[in-house]
C-alpha cells in the first residue's frame, strides 16, 4: 500500500495508493448505514432524473475510504514499528461524482512531518485525492494527523 523512505514511524514523502471498486450495493449500504436518505445514493429511477444520470457515492462514503486508509496505515506493526495515530484535522472538496461498478483510486501523500513536543509525536501534513478509473478528480483532501510509537 505505502511507499517508505527513511524515518521508521512517518515521513515526508511517504505515498500510499489504493484502488477500489465502488459497488452499487456497497453505495446502497453506506447510505443506510450513515443514515444518508439522498435517493442519488439508493434509487435508480431518482438518480437517473438527476444531474449525473445514474446512482453515485456520498461524498462521504469515499472520504471514510481515504480516512480509513490513513488509519490502517499508520496504526499499523507490520513492518516491526507499533505506531499509534491520531487525526488531528481534515479537509474535503468534492470535484465530481463517483459512480456505481467503478473504480476509484485513492492516493496520500506525506507532505511534511514536524516533531511536536507538547503532542510528543510527529504531525504530518497529508495531500489526499480520489482520482475514477477516467482519470476524473473526485475529492481533494488535505490533513494533519499525529504519529507516533506505541508507549511512546
């Protein structure tokens, strides 16, 4: 998932991309489950009256994807290193839709990381982006989070 470059808990640099597919169901389920009654999101027919013709994601349903990406990867123990994360701040545009049976690439980038003292982690400054299997840009995002060791 995640490219590495020298520090061993995060760094400046390090890129992580994921490539999903969206189902129809999965968008169906979201809605339900976020409590999101837009019909874009559940009904054909709605949908299909709709500015993009046919059933797409929540905004939302997408950025909990890039979200939980950032989680997995840096809570994770698998490479020796136990990291503890913590997201301090995100901020999402939404440039165009995500359709049904698609797929959708989801890229971070580390764009700078910082010792905070008072934190006692590092804070890192992310670029985020989903990007649909045309080459659309669907959502932009930008973050901090706070990494750091296990116990540390």
């Amino acid at each position: 998932m995640g490219a590495r470059t020298t520090d061993p808990v995060i760094a400046a640099g390090e890129t992580l991309t994921k490539t999903v597919h969206i189902s129809r169901q999965e968008i169906v389920a979201f809605a339900q489950m976020s409590h999101d009654e837009n019909p874009l999101h559940t009904d054909s027919p709605a949908a299909q009256r709709g500015r993009f013709g046919e059933i797409i994601a929540s905004g939302q349903h997408t950025v909990a994807i890039l979200m939980g990406m950032l989680a997995t990867y840096f809570s994770r123990q698998d490479d020796g290193v136990r990291r503890e994360m913590l997201c301090l701040n995100m901020n999402f545009s939404f440039k165009g839709p995500v359709f049904a049976e698609r797929d959708v690439t989801l890229q971070w980038k580390v764009s700078n990381v910082e010792w905070n003292g008072k934190l006692r982690g590092l804070l890192a400054h992310l670029d985020g982006s989903a990007t649909t299997a045309e080459g659309k840009l669907a959502v932009v995002g930008r973050g901090t989070i706070l990494v750091k060791e296990s116990g540390a």
